[in-house]
C-alpha cells in the first residue's frame, strides 16, 4: 500500500514534517466504522507434510484464483498464504467475505496437492525463505543478530490481524488504542494455537508470542505506555517509537537495501548518518521505516491487533467478532476493562500458559460474556453468536484454548484428525 504520494518522493525529511508525517499516516479519524482481516495460513505439501513447498506453486496458486468477496492473496517470506480481505462495515459481513473468499481458496489448494494448516507457527518444518527480494534480505540480515527467532519468524509464523478504525472522532482514539493493548494478554492466552516447532513441544501455548518477543525489542515490543494518571497521547507515544527505532533497510536502486548498525530514525533525522555517507532521510524512507515496525498493535491509520495466533478451520472468525463487539459497545467495553485489570502486564504467562492460570481463564470468561451480550444485541450477527458460544463451551469454560488440542494430539496427528473435533474424541470422552 502506498502511504505517500509521488510529490513527497526524493524530498529530504525534517524532523518535523516526519512527526506530522507518522501523526496524519498512523491515526485517521471518521466514520464508517469498518474492520478489515488477514488471515494467515502455513502452506504443507499434502502428501508429505515435512516437505518444503517451493514458492512457484504458492505463486501458480495465487494466480489460478479469483476470490469472490474481492480479497488479496499474498506470499510471505516462507511461503506462508495470506488472505486480505476488503475493508467492511461490521465483523458479520467480514466474516462472511472471509468465509467465501477461503472456501474458493481451500478447494484451490486441495486440487493443487496443498494443504493450508491454520496455526500460529509451522509446526513441522525448519525455517526457509522462498521468497527473495531486497527487502528481505535486508530483514532477515537484521534479525539474525536475534538468533534464530529471525528466520523462524519470517518463514515458520501466522497470524489473524484484525484492522479497526481508530474511531469517528479524534477523542475516540485514546480509549480504542488503550482498550486494544489492554485485552493483548487475555486475547493472547485465549486463541494461544501453536506450542510446536519443527516437530516438538516448545514449553508455549503462543510460540509464536514468544518468537516475537524474542527480536529487536526497539520495533516489536509494545510502545503503550499508559498507566493510571501516566497516560500519553497515543500520537506522542507512537511518534517517539516510530522514531527511536532502528532503521531496518534504506531503499534503493541496487541491490543492497542494508543500512548502518544501530542508527535510529531519529539519529538519520538528525544528521548522524552523513558521515558514513547515507543520504538525508525522505518522506518514501519513513514510509519503509513504518512497514518494518511490528508492534503487538500497529498504527496504520486504522489499528492493526497483530497479537493472535492463525486459528483452526474458520475459528478466526472468533476474534473478529469479539474485537469487534467490545470495541463498538461501550458497556461491553467497560465489562471488558474490568476483567482484564488483574492481567493487563500478564503477555508472557498468556503466551506461556493460555488459560491454565485461573486469572487468565477468568479475564477471557468475563471479555467473552461481554461480546456475546453485546453480539446477541442484533440479528446480523446471530451466526456469529452460534461460533463464539460454541468457541466458548469448547475452550474457554474448560479452561483450555486451542494449543491444548494441539497438544493431545501431537504435530502430526491434525492430518488424519478434523481438528476443531478432537475435544470429542480424546480417550475419555468429552473434555
């Protein structure tokens, strides 16, 4: 996506037309609502699961289709699919686009001997990039400093993003952005869906969690700060993380899109870079700047939730709806802020645990009943009711989320076992 015109191209940057710049960029106001989704699969090979796929058979894929609900299919860097749907007015009808688009998107698969795994990390194979561009090369350089959560990341990781408005009004935008971080950890040990990683058990509900925070901390730990009476503008607060962080990749004509260790967007703002030789900063490079900046929810104009796992078969329509109803209803908002104050700082025992620890299960309990009181309030939204209220009896009243299933059932036992089933079929019944 584009996020600067032609005009702004090539043109130095000053300090203060990049704060405005990330200001105007990052948080846009004004109706209609409407929330977007990315839903992310591990592409396997159907035949042989442990097999790398090549990427000209994702690209093939991707080129045989015309979706339906008009959504957009991408290839990440391991090959993973990413399915994007367009912008709608309410979780009902996105869920429905979604639902039409991967219908079309599954049989596709299956006819070309591919198999789409809904999971947070691939839980079979070794990290491989097959998708080699520039950019990446540049990422993936970068993350190696980190060890091998770079490469895993990049290549063995998915996810469902959900994208909200940041709200009507400018005063909206504070209580959305707050509400959003607050319900990270509770909504994290809820949907936790990928504890194995290359064929074994990694200790983590939401591997992919701790994948994460086991990067560059500068552009992928949370630049909320908001506490009690500390609270700070979402803008102030977005602004100094986008310029405090490392400068990723410097784009360019060649190649070589690297760029000199430990220099900061700011320090690039400010000058530091010319006696290496780096241009001055431009409004393109910033630009490249906020597109390698991945915090748990990312400022796009509209909110980016980036902090849960991709989920079995259409359970990703789950998080939809109950982002969607606490964010729209500020009783069910309220409810939600309530049950979530004991677990607000609690991300790596969620990510760890899922809703083994009482206080988890309890805050996902109270944000579920909330949204269900909420979603229950119009017609529209009855088939999505059914969903949560199934989702609900299945995990979050056993105390379980969906890694659990995973777990009983080991890595490879999902490709003979309908996964959303296996809680009826474990040796003692019903769990």
């Amino acid at each position: 996506m584009t996020l600067v015109s032609n005009d702004h191209r090539g043109h130095a940057l000053s300090h203060a037309a990049a704060e405005a710049f990330i200001a105007r960029t990052c948080f846009k106001t004004g109706p209609p609502r409407q929330v977007g989704l990315e839903i992310e699969h591990v592409v396997h090979d159907q035949t042989d699961p442990t097999r790398p796929v090549a990427g000209e058979r994702i690209d093939r894929l991707i080129r045989s289709l015309s979706l339906p609900a008009g959504g957009a299919l991408t290839r990440e860097p391991g090959g993973q699919l990413e399915l994007s749907t367009l912008p709608l007015r309410g979780p009902a009808a996105a869920a429905a686009a979604g639902r039409r688009d991967l219908a079309v998107l599954h049989h596709a698969a299956r006819s070309a001997d591919l198999r789409l795994v809904g999971e947070g990390t691939d839980p079979l194979r070794s990290p491989v990039r097959t998708l080699h561009h520039p950019r990446y090369d540049a990422m993936e350089s970068y993350f190696d400093a980190w060890g091998p959560a770079g490469r895993q990341m990049m290549c063995s990781t998915a996810s469902v993003q959900i994208t909200v408005e940041a709200g009507q009004r400018e005063t909206d935008i504070a209580p959305t952005w707050d509400l959003l971080h607050a319900l990270g950890p509770t909504l994290v040990a809820m949907f936790a869906h990928s504890p194995f990683v290359e064929g074994k058990a990694t200790g983590w509900k939401s591997t992919r969690q701790a994948i994460w925070w086991a990067l560059d901390p500068q552009r992928t730990s949370s630049p909320h700060r908001c506490r009690g009476n500390s609270a700070r503008n979402p803008i102030d607060e977005y602004t100094d993380f986008v310029l405090d962080a490392p400068v990723m990749l410097v784009y360019s004509g060649s190649d070589s899109w690297s760029a000199p260790s430990g220099l900061t967007f700011r320090d690039w703002l400010n000058g530091a870079a010319r006696a290496a030789g780096l241009r001055e900063p431009t409004h393109e490079d910033l630009t490249y700047h906020l597109t390698t900046l991945f915090p748990p929810v990312r400022a796009r104009g509209a909110f980016e939730v980036r902090y849960i796992d991709a989920l079995p078969g259409d359970d990703w329509a789950v998080p939809l709806a109950v982002v969607c109803a606490l964010l729209d209803d500020p009783r069910a908002a309220d409810r939600a802020r309530d049950a979530v104050a004991p677990v607000l700082d609690r991300w790596t025992d969620a990510a760890r645990c899922g809703l083994d620890q009482p206080d988890l299960a309890q805050a996902a309990a109270g944000c579920l009943s909330a949204a269900l009181d909420s979603l229950r309030g119009s017609a529209e939204n009855s088939a999505l009711v059914t969903q949560v209220e199934a989702f609900g009896e299945r995990y979050v009243e056993r105390g379980r989320c969906p890694a659990d299933d995973r777990l009983d059932i080991g890595p490879l036992a999902s490709y003979v076992v309908d996964l959303p089933h296996v809680w009826a079929l474990t040796a003692d019944g019903v769990r």
